[in-house]
C-alpha cells in the first residue's frame, strides 16, 4: 500500500510560528500519531508531503521513518498529492491521510483500503450533526456521485449531513492519469483532490464507503486553531483513560487526566483529578494517585499512596510508600519499601532503605539512607560545595534531629543519632549522640519600646 500524508499546511489559524503538524496532543506532535497508525498499516515507509516549515518537521523525527516530498507552492490536496506520486507504485492502492488528524485509528483506515482495488475507489464519510464547513457527500440512488465543497455547495446541498473526512483510498495507476485532469476553477484557485471522485464517476470506477462513521465518532477531525487542537487532546485523553478503565484502573474523571506519554497500570489503581503523567509511568497493582500530581518517568511499587501535590520526575519506588502532599523527587531518587517522603521533602539522587522516614520540610541530595532512619524536620544535606558535589552516608537505624545539616561528604554511623539544631562536619560515631550547639546563654535586659512622635 502507498501512504501518502499530507502535512504540507501553514495552519495559519494556529497563530504560531511552529509548522502545525508539529503541535502536541498527549505529549506527542499530531504528525507522529498520524505515522504510528500509517506505520500499522504497511512495511512501506509513508510519504509525507511537506511545504511550510519542512526543515523542521524533518529534524523532529529520525531519518528513515517516512520518505519525504516537498509541495513548495500549496495549491490545494490534488496538488500535495501530485508531488507524491513518482514515489507510488502502480501496483498497490493509495491511502491519502492528514498530518492534523491524531486521532485517527488504525483499524478504521483498514476497513477503507480493504473497499479499494483497480476499479474501486473508496471515501470515508461521516454524519455530522453540524456539518459547519466540510464537504458534502452527494449521492443519486444511494451511489456517491461526488464531493462538493461547502464553498461551492448549493443551499440544497449544505444540507447534506453525510461530510467527507478526507481520507481515500484509490488505484494508484488510475489516480496517476487522473489527478493531470484536476481543474481549479473554484473559488479557491485550488485543485481539490475531492474532485477526483466525479472523475471516478466519469471514468466508470465504482465509487464505494464505508458505513458513515456517527456523529459522535470523532477520530476523523482534524486541526485548524487552537481551539480544535484542545478538543482533539480531550477526546484523546478519555479515549486513553476509558482503555485504562475497562483494564481494571479506577479513574476518578475521565475529562481530568492527562496522560503525555505511556501510562500503564495494573489493577486496582486509583488516579484522582487532575493528574499529569509524561513520558515512561508505570503502577503496579494499589497504588492510589492523589489529586494534581505529576509522574514522569517513573516507577511506582505495589501500594504506594502518592498523595496531592506530589511532583515525581525519574524516581524508582518501591512497594508501600507514603508519599506527600507536596512532595518533590527527582532523577534518581530510589526508594525501598515502606518508605515515607512526606509535606515539602525534596530527594534528588538518593537512595532510602526500608522503613526510613523523611516527612517534613528536608533536602535529600546525592546521599544513601540505610533502613529504619528517621530524618527530622528542617535536615539538609549539603551536597553542593559550589562546584562539586559531595556524598552523604546515614547507616541503618540513625535518628537525624531536626533542622540538622550534614556538610557532605559526611558518614552517620548505624544508630547514631544527631541533636537537633547539629550542623556535622565530621562523621558521626554508631551508637552515640553527636550534638553541635553554641552554648545557651541568659542575660538581663531591657526590651525597646517604641517611642512616640511629638
């Protein structure tokens, strides 16, 4: 099968400089949606007619994954799709898809190439319940007959429900002597690739569809302004969460999620509103996701409870975890089991054994944490000597006082424990109290009072 993707298009209503093509849903630019399904559908690598900002569109993906043709003047689809066809074959049918139409999925665009063949060409059409501005399907005795632009369409016509989505299937070798005979008499200047199907009419082809997706299938709209591209994204958003839903997962809301990434879960999860998840997430079974958080990048063990506010980037954590509200780690936290990170903790690059506890205002930075510690409120490792960055051990079983800092690089021994208000500089015996304080003194003394303007 020849794939031809159109995404040649300025998208001038986006009202940005980036190509619109390259705008993301869940994450992921619209085009590279579109040549994930296009990649499920042949072994050949689609053709992506490019145009306004093709050097861009080119960067953003690895070479090989599409061959590429340039559309340097846009004169209308019958004329991206002309600068497609010396890469064709004769041989196979020819998908036209766009490169603003994410949501488009695999199995339907199946169903449309299966209807075509030598002598059949085949539309995908939809029943609209605004048909706003799209083409409308006209037909006589049932038979499609043509396509005409809302721009060009009769009032008798603009009542059409049935609309043309765009995507086609057609005999390439025909396509080829067709597509020479496009005119642009309309009120665009254009050559619309929708005329071909009265061309197929003409020539005797057999013009066929699929059933007309309904009204609340979504899939084939496309991008024009910011506007679709937010509907687009939400329609994305429940069709991931319905999936993750019917896999066991419970959601709280559909509509407030997003996922921009791959989010997979296993059963018995719960996610709470307003929740982000980027890049490689995974659950396991239990884990309760409490309201805006964000996960990127992260593994989460067997029940585990995330609490509100949590923003976790590049950690690895282990089964029945306490984590939050407010809490932060960053790439390379790993914690053990039974771990809590509590209100406004900070880890970065640090690992926590089991059962250790870090639950009020800490920085946890470039350190190893052995099992059962407890560190206190207010404790920071001081890591960064301005510019390098240092080492903290604590060994099992340490109680860190509050508002301590450990001057890295610096070792607790196992079962030490350290004074609150200890600022350690040196490494700390097992077993013994370390305490670092000024000495405490009382003296009289008269408090100011304050004086009065005459």
């Amino acid at each position: 099968m020849n794939i031809i993707i159109l995404a040649a298009g300025k998208g001038t209503r986006m009202k940005s400089a980036l190509p619109k093509v390259l705008h993301p849903v869940a994450g992921r630019s619209m085009l590279s949606h579109v040549l994930e399904s296009a990649g499920k559908l042949s072994a050949q690598p689609p053709i992506v007619v490019l145009g306004h900002g093709a050097a861009e569109v080119q960067a953003s993906f690895t070479a090989g994954t599409y061959r590429t043709v340039l559309q340097a003047e846009q004169l209308g689809t019958g004329h991206a799709v002309m600068q497609a066809v010396p890469l064709c074959a004769d041989s196979a049918v020819s998908l036209v898809m766009y490169g603003d139409v994410p949501l488009i999925q695999t199995e339907t665009l199946k169903q449309l190439a299966a209807l075509a063949n030598a002598n059949t060409l085949a539309l995908l059409t939809a029943r609209a319940a605004d048909p706003m501005a799209y083409g409308r399907i006209v037909r006589q005795a049932g038979q499609v007959r043509a396509i005409v632009e809302f721009k060009d369409a009769s009032p008798e016509q603009r009542l059409i429900d049935e609309v043309n989505t765009g995507f086609m299937a057609l005999p390439t070798a025909w396509m080829k002597t067709a597509l020479p005979r496009l005119q642009n008499n309309n009120k665009n200047g254009e050559y619309y690739l929708t005329d071909l199907v009265a061309l197929a009419v003409a020539d005797g082809l057999s013009v066929v569809t699929p059933q007309p997706l309904p009204p609340q299938n979504k899939e084939w709209e496309g991008v024009n302004d910011r506007v679709d591209l937010e509907a687009r994204e939400r329609e994305y958003q429940v069709r991931l969460a319905t999936e993750l839903m019917r896999q066991g997962v419970h959601i709280i809301d559909r509509s407030r999620i997003d996922i921009r990434g791959t989010l997979t879960a296993e059963s018995e999860v719960r996610i709470d509103v307003g929740s982000v998840f980027e890049g490689e997430v995974h659950l396991a079974r239990g884990v309760k996701i409490g309201p805006h958080c964000l996960l990127k990048n992260v593994q989460v063990g067997e029940g585990t409870v995330i609490e509100a506010f949590s923003h976790l980037d590049g950690a690895r954590i282990g089964a029945d975890n306490k984590i939050g509200p407010f809490a932060r780690l960053r790439p390379g936290a790993k914690l053990a089991s039974g771990v809590h990170i509590g209100n406004f903790t900070e880890v970065k690059n640090a690992e926590l054994g089991e059962n250790s506890k870090a639950n009020h205002l800490t920085y946890i930075g470039d350190a190893t944490i052995g099992a059962r510690v407890n560190v206190g409120a207010g404790t920071i490792t001081c890591n960064y000597d301005g510019v390098n960055k240092h080492h903290t051990v604590i060994e099992d079983e340490a109680f860190i006082g509050s508002d301590t800092q450990l001057i890295a690089p610096v070792r607790v021994g196992r079962g030490a424990t350290l004074a609150a208000g200890t600022t350690l500089s040196k490494d700390a015996p097992a077993d013994m109290l370390t305490i670092t304080r000024a000495e405490q003194k009382s003296v009289k003394w008269k408090r100011p009072v304050k004086k009065t303007v005459a």
